[in-house]
C-alpha cells in the first residue's frame, strides 16, 4: 500500500473514531449476539473496499504483528461455501471468542467501525444490542450528508483506486472504476444526484447521467471523484472537450490522483491532443508505476509520433509487470513489425493468441505476418479463425468505456 495512503487513512479512522459513540468496557460482551460479526454469513450486505483491506495488511506488516489474513475475512464477507453448501465461516475470521472482542480493532473497517453508533436504514440491529435505541439511523438516500466522514472517505477511496496496479491480462484485469455501492444500491439512494448518476450510467443511459453529476458536483464540491464520474460520462457520450474539462475540474481537486492523470491522458489522446496526452500518461506513471494501461499508452503514443526506442522501452516495461497480456503482447508487435523484427513480432503474435485465443486482433496482425513470409497456409488459418471471433466477439477489450486504441 502506498504509504502516504495509508498515514492518510489511519488519520481518517482517528478523525471519525470522534464521531462515534463513547462507553465504558466491552459491551459487546454482555449482548453475546455476535450480529454485527456474523452479519454476511447470514447472508446481509456487509461491504469492505479495497482500500481497507489493504489497510488491514499494511497495519499488521508495520506492527510486525502476524499479518492478518485477510484472505479468509474476504472468504467470510463473499459468503464462500464449502462442498456441501454450507458458508465455510458462520463468524468472522477476525472475531476472537474468548475475548468477544474483535482481534484486528485498531484496523478494523468502517463498516465495523460505525456499527451501533450508525445504523444504515433496513440493517438488521438485534433487540439486545446496547447501541439499539442510542444508535443513530441513517436513511440511504442521505448518506453522503449524513454518514460521517463520508466525502473524506471517498476521497481517499478514489485516490487508492489510483495507486493500484493496472493490468490487462485476463487472470488479472483491474476494474477501473470501483463503484463500491453496494450498500447503497436502492430505490430510494437515487435521491442522491450522485448516486442516481452511477446508477443511470451503470444501466446505460449515458445522455442522462451527466445532469445528476453536475447537480452532486454543486452538492459536494470538494469531492473529486465526481467530476472523474462526470468526465468518463461525457468520453462516453464523446463529448471530449466537456470531458477534459471534467478531468481538470478532478484534478484541480486531488492533483497526486495517478487515476485522474491516466483519464484525462486518455481524453486528450481521443482529442487529438498529443503532446498534451504524452505528459499526462507521464505523470500517471510517475505517480503509479504499476500502472500497465498507462505504459502501454504512452507506448502507443511514442510509436504514433515515431519515437519507436521510447515506445520499445516503455513496452519492454509493461511487458515485465504484465508477461501474460495478450493485449501488451499485439500492440508490441506492431511496433515490431514497424521496425521490420518480423520473427520477433511473429513470436509475440502467437504468444498472444495462445495466452487470449478468443482475443481477435493477433489472428489479423498474425495473417499479415505470415502472408509476407509467404506462409501461404497458416495465414489462411489465422485469418479463418479472426473472421469467426470477429462475429462473435464486436467489442472486446472494453473495460468500463476505456480501451488500448489501436495504433
Ligand atoms: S449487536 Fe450491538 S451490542 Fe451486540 S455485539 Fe454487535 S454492536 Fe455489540
Ligand atoms: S473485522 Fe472485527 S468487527 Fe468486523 S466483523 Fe470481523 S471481527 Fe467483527
């Protein structure tokens, strides 16, 4: 986890520990209901984002206590089942019964954390909870004006989002947005400008979107994640202009957010804006090294203005942080094939399609390669079988609007 994330986050729980209800000893113990830490194995929404499982493992790391498996709590929180169908943990891995007593407090997520002084509306609270009638009740609809710390949390959210690693082989794509909605996703949260939004994007309705967007982005106008929201939608609806203008408003906001570099770079890029483009997906780099997407696009980038050893070196890179990428593994051919390294492209293209058989585009690049070496039948082959993908397969490679354009 990025460091400077993580001191910003364990400032954040210490701020919103403020805003939680105070008392004296552990009176979790007295209620030995244990609702709040068996709440997803009964089978109830109990959303923990990226964000704060990173924490969690970053916490224990630094405290040389032994690292907290968060694997089996992500186990716990996805309901997972074991060969007769029963959830392989009915508590919480984290719970230590001899003490009723959550064993990861300190880093334990907000979720956790908030349960008894707030109560999200329709979330079941056991008639012997302590907090049951001191709690306070949020309605969904009011989150963002209600929750506290709520904007700040987002904030930190989107900027973690940014620090992840991009990749884009199949086992280990990235989702670029993460909506992280869950507790939210009902009628009545559409009440909320930002939320309904999400949610008339989420259903495809592109054109109504941006409204909403521009209505949360008077609401809560510190908060970048918005305008981010507002630009993909208008990249969407190819309203480029609109959108990079979206994308500055963002990072006006948050200037460090890899994320808002890598978006806006992607804008300008479509826009025709070139050199603009190059210095963002730099800056996107910079600031998250582990982005694949990024150095795969300003790869592209080099070897459209014809600074083929930049693009080479930027692929070279890309390719050790992500060796299994069909995706990486055709456009460096074609940067191969440029600089006329026809084994070398032809090698990469059948690595390609043997990593993505159902990927399209290595069987066109590959026919091309294998005609000029007068490779008459494998061609054929090749050629064969991308018509077949081809009318099975029309958008490939999109991930929530974005994609590696060709070169
Ligand atoms: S239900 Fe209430 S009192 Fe019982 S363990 Fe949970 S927070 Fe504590
Ligand atoms: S992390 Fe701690 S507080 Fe949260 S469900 Fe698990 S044991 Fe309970």
């Amino acid at each position: 986890m990025n460091p400077q994330i993580f001191e910003k986050m364990k400032q954040f729980y210490e701020e919103l520990d403020k805003h939680l209800l105070s008392v004296e000893g552990n009176v979790c113990k007295a209620c030995q209901c244990n609702e709040c830490c068996t709440f997803a194995a009964k089978g109830g929404k109990h959303s923990v984002s990226d964000l704060e499982f990173d924490y969690i493992e970053h916490y224990y790391q630094k405290t040389g206590y032994p690292q907290a498996n968060v694997s089996l709590f992500k186990e716990y929180l996805s309901k997972k089942k074991d060969n007769n169908g029963n959830v392989i943990h009915a508590v919480c891995p984290f719970f230590n019964h001899e003490e009723h007593a959550c064993s990861i407090y300190p880093a334990r997520p907000i979720s956790c954390r908030v349960y008894g002084s707030y109560f999200l509306e329709g979330m079941p609270v056991p008639s012997k909870c302590y907090f049951k009638n001191i709690g306070k009740t949020i309605k969904t609809g009011n989150f963002f004006k209600e929750f506290p710390m709520a904007l700040e949390f987002c904030e930190l959210k989107s900027q973690h989002m940014g620090s992840l690693p991009m990749r884009t082989s199949k086992k280990e794509t990235t989702s670029l947005i993460l909506w992280d909605l869950a507790n939210l996703d009902n009628d009545d949260a559409a009440n909320d400008p930002f939320i309904l939004g999400c949610k008339l994007e989420r259903e495809g309705k592109l054109g109504k979107a941006a409204e909403p967007f521009e209505q949360a982005m008077k609401l809560y106008p510190s908060w970048s994640f918005i305008p981010c929201c507002l630009g993909t939608n208008l990249v969407r609806l190819k309203r480029l202009e609109e959108a990079i203008k979206a994308y500055k408003q963002a990072l006006s906001l948050s200037p460090d957010n890899a994320f808002y570099h890598f978006v806006l770079a992607f804008a300008l890029k479509l826009n025709g804006q070139y050199d603009e483009a190059q210095l963002e997906y730099e800056k996107a780099v910079e600031l998250n090294p582990q982005n694949v997407i990024a150095l795969a696009s300003l790869a592209n980038l080099h070897q459209k203005k014809g600074n083929l050893q930049a693009s080479m070196n930027l692929f070279q890179k890309a390719l050790k942080l992500d060796p299994d990428s069909a995706f990486l593994r055709f456009h460096f051919a074609q940067l191969l094939l440029k600089l006329n390294e026809i084994k070398e492209a032809e090698s990469q293209l059948e690595k390609a399609i043997e990593l993505e058989p159902d990927f399209p585009p290595p069987y066109l690049q590959a026919a091309h390669v294998y005609s000029i070496q007068n490779k008459t039948l494998q061609a054929q082959e090749v050629m064969k079988k991308y018509e077949e993908l081809s009318r099975k397969q029309l958008a490939a490679s999109l991930t929530f609007g974005f994609h590696l354009e060709k070169s």
